[in-house]
C-alpha cells in the first residue's frame, strides 16, 4: 500500500505542476500578438498538456489502485468530499484542453487578467483536498 501511495503522490505532483503552469501560459498567450509568440506558446501549451495528462490518469489508477486494496476507505465521508474534488479538478483540467483548443484555432475570447484568475483555482483545489486527505476531518 505504501507503494501504491508513494506513486499516488509522484503522479499528483506532475499532475499540478501542469495545472499551475498551463493557465499562467495562456495569460502570456493572450497577452502575445505576434504569430512566432501565438505559434511558440501552443507548442508548450500542447506539450505541457500532454505531460500534466499523464500525471492526472497516473493519479487516478494508483488512487483506484488504493481503493481497491482498501475498499473499506470508500465509507469515510472525507474521502467523498474528497473524490468530489478530484472530479472538478477533472472538470477543471477538461476545460484547460477546450481552452487549449481554443487557442489554436484562434477562438480565444478571454482576457489575460480572466486567465490570472483562473490560475488560482488549482491552489484551492490542493488546499482542500490536501486537508481532507491528511486531517481527514469529517
């Protein structure tokens, strides 16, 4: 088990670091008003997105993984106020590919001050689910 929560938190820590980083690329990409710029920040926004993906599905299987090897977990309310998190940090990471798409096709209609807000919402995110799942307080 200890394993399995070992390689739970590697992959939740490149999962975030793609989450805190992906939006501060699009508050430089909608400030950016050349096409090398536009061109250069798709390139990372894509690569980027790809890496943070793999850290998001890891997250997930070695988190099932857990579940599975402890099933009796699925009965504390914390862990489902915490399973709800992760579902609209799912949600979250979702939308950062349509806005991701959006960019490259040109559709961007947010502004780089919309992005710098959007950025923060993943230290929320970690913030509460750190809580729950260390102090487990309900």
């Amino acid at each position: 088990m200890l394993w399995l929560k070992a390689f739970h938190v590697i992959a939740i820590v490149t999962w975030f670091a793609g989450l805190f980083y992906l939006p501060r690329l699009y508050v430089y990409h909608a400030q950016a008003s050349d096409s090398i710029s536009t061109q250069r920040f798709e390139i990372m926004e894509r690569r980027l997105f790809a890496i943070m993906t793999i850290g998001a599905a890891a997250s997930i299987f070695f988190g099932g993984l857990m579940l599975i090897e402890s099933p009796g977990y699925l009965q504390m309310t914390w862990l489902k106020v915490k399973l709800l998190f992760v579902a609209l940090l799912i949600a979250y990471h979702a939308y950062c590919y349509k806005l991701m798409r959006d960019f490259a096709a040109q559709r961007n209609t947010r502004s780089s001050r919309w992005f710098r807000a959007f950025n923060e919402l993943p230290s929320l995110f970690l913030i509460v689910i750190v809580i729950l799942a260390v102090v487990k307080p309900f």
